[in-house]
C-alpha cells in the first residue's frame, strides 16, 4: 500500500464511521492530509467539542486527548499512540500541587493545558501558550503559582509585572534544551532571517527572538509577515510544513534537537489502524475527574 493509497482508505473509513480526525501541527504532513481539524492542543478540543461526529480521535499526546475527554465526556476519545505521552504534562502530580497549595494558601494555581487531567482537578484556571498572558493580567488575584512550564511562566511574569508570580522547576524538555548560543549561532548563519519562537523556550532564547508565540502563532507570522527567511524556533515539524504553505519563502530549523520525540511516536500507519478499529487507545476518565479538570478550563474560557 503506498502513503497515497492509506490516506484514501483513511478518508474513505473515517467518513464511513463518522470519527473526526484531529491532527496536532506537530505531526508529520501524510497525517496532516487525512485531517479533519489542525492546529494547537485546545483548538483542536475546541472543534471536537462542536463537531457533531461521537468518535473524535487525537493525533497528539495523551493530554490532548484527554482534555477532548474532558470537554466531550459524551464522545468516544481514541489516542493515536498509546506510548505518546508528554514529559512536561508528567512533571508534577496531584499531590505535590496540593502541598504547594497548602504551603502557599494566598496563592491561585495556574496551569498550562498541557497538563494532565487529574493535574487540572487540583487547578483555579487553565492557560495555553496564547491566552496565559491575558488570563493571568485578569484573573481575580494578585498572587499566582504557574506551573509547570517555568519558561513560559517567566515570559508570562515580564508581561505581567503588577503581579506575584511564583514559578515551578518544568517545562518541555524539548524547546528547554534549546541555549542561547545555538540561537546565536542560527542568526548568525541566516542574518536576513526573523527568529520565531515558543514561549517554551528559555528566556535567554526568547530575548534574541523577533516574535514570540504560540505554534499556530508562529505559523501565522510567518505567512503574514513582508519578510522572505524565517528560523523557526519550535518544533522541526513546523519547518517543514511552513516550506510546503510559503514555497516561495525561507524556513530555517532553530536545531536539529528540536524534535517531539512523543509526537514522533504516531504514524500514517497507526491512524490507518485507528480508523480500520484495531489501534490506539480509548481514553476513559471518571466523572468526578471531568468535572474538576472541566472547571479549570472554563475558568480559563470565562
């Protein structure tokens, strides 16, 4: 079977079956090709939740497809990969978020999307990488513990310096592990190109930056903006997906490390076997679990 005749017996089966297919911007392009929906983890929950279809399957990592679950607690929620978890999201757990609570009373507890759910129950409010900004400056406290991505926290608290932010030791090991010289040395091999980057990065690599923002937020810029070279400082996927929208323009990876290992995990193959019914995982959370996690979110959402 080549890459052409998979995709067609998946378009052909997810129709047949109603699932909608989720894709996150981190997959590779042949899975972006059956997609339904693309986009970051929230966007693409936000979909599920207005689709009409009663089997949503994520392309992603399991906290993804978690907060599908929590937001569409009706629908049958498959993930691509069972192994494709998410470092960051594993970090920290109920208990020590509880203990901090109890040390720092006073304190509202912000938490990144990309956490898992049973992180969100113990959580006041939810965040993306595009919304923590705002979400912090109008929250109802002047004093916030951020977890668990401290390089996004420390960027939120330099917009937002009218406020107490306390941050945790986390973050994505993936765009963490990027260091200023590597950016220092990308700018200097590419000197008419833009540096975009996640706020996930360190904020030694944000410093350097042209534009700083979320995935979806980096590839809009790009497409938008006047310039022709760009260093794209998020994951290597992106890269590429950018060289095949923008032909006419210049994409740069950051590094060669800046690679999802867990978003790696998912191929064409395994959304085949998803679809056919005999892949990925089913993702099942207690009531009790989705109705706590779904109160942080809507407090972000509010």
């Amino acid at each position: 079977m080549t890459t052409y005749e998979m995709q067609q017996e998946i378009l052909r089966l997810k129709k047949e079956r109603g699932i909608l297919i989720l894709v996150h911007a981190y997959q590779s392009h042949d899975i972006w090709e059956v997609a339904d929906f693309i986009g970051d983890s929230f966007g693409l929950c936000k979909e599920a939740a207005k689709a009409k279809a009663q089997t949503v399957l994520m392309c992603g990592v399991r906290f993804m497809a978690e907060t599908v679950k929590i937001l569409s607690p009706e629908k049958r929620v498959l993930l691509s990969h069972p192994d494709a978890g998410c470092p960051m999201a594993e970090q920290m757990d109920r208990e020590m978020i509880l203990e901090m609570r109890r040390k720092l009373p006073d304190y509202k507890v912000v938490a990144y999307i990309n956490t898992t759910a049973e992180l969100k129950t113990v959580c006041d409010v939810c965040v993306t990488s595009s919304s923590a900004v705002k979400v912090v400056r109008e929250l109802d406290s002047d004093k916030i513990l951020f977890i668990p991505d401290c390089n996004l926290g420390a960027w939120v608290k330099a917009q937002v310096p009218e406020k107490q932010i306390e941050l945790v030791h986390g973050g994505c090991p993936t765009h963490a592990r990027i260091t200023p010289k590597e950016a220092e040395a990308a700018k200097a091999a590419h000197p008419g190109a833009l540096l975009l980057v996640h706020p996930e990065c360190q904020p030694g690599v944000s410093a350097l930056a042209d534009f700083i923002g979320s995935t979806t937020e980096i590839m809009a810029y790009a497409r938008q903006s006047e310039a022709s070279e760009f260093i794209i400082g998020t994951e290597n996927s992106i890269v590429q997906h950018l060289q095949l929208e923008c032909p006419d323009k210049q994409f740069y990876a950051l590094s060669k490390d800046l690679v999802c290992h867990n978003m790696k995990l998912t191929t064409l193959g395994d959304v085949y076997h998803c679809v056919r019914g005999d892949g990925g995982e089913e993702i099942s959370l207690d009531p009790e679990t989705v109705r706590l996690a779904r109160r942080a979110i809507d407090n972000m959402l509010r």
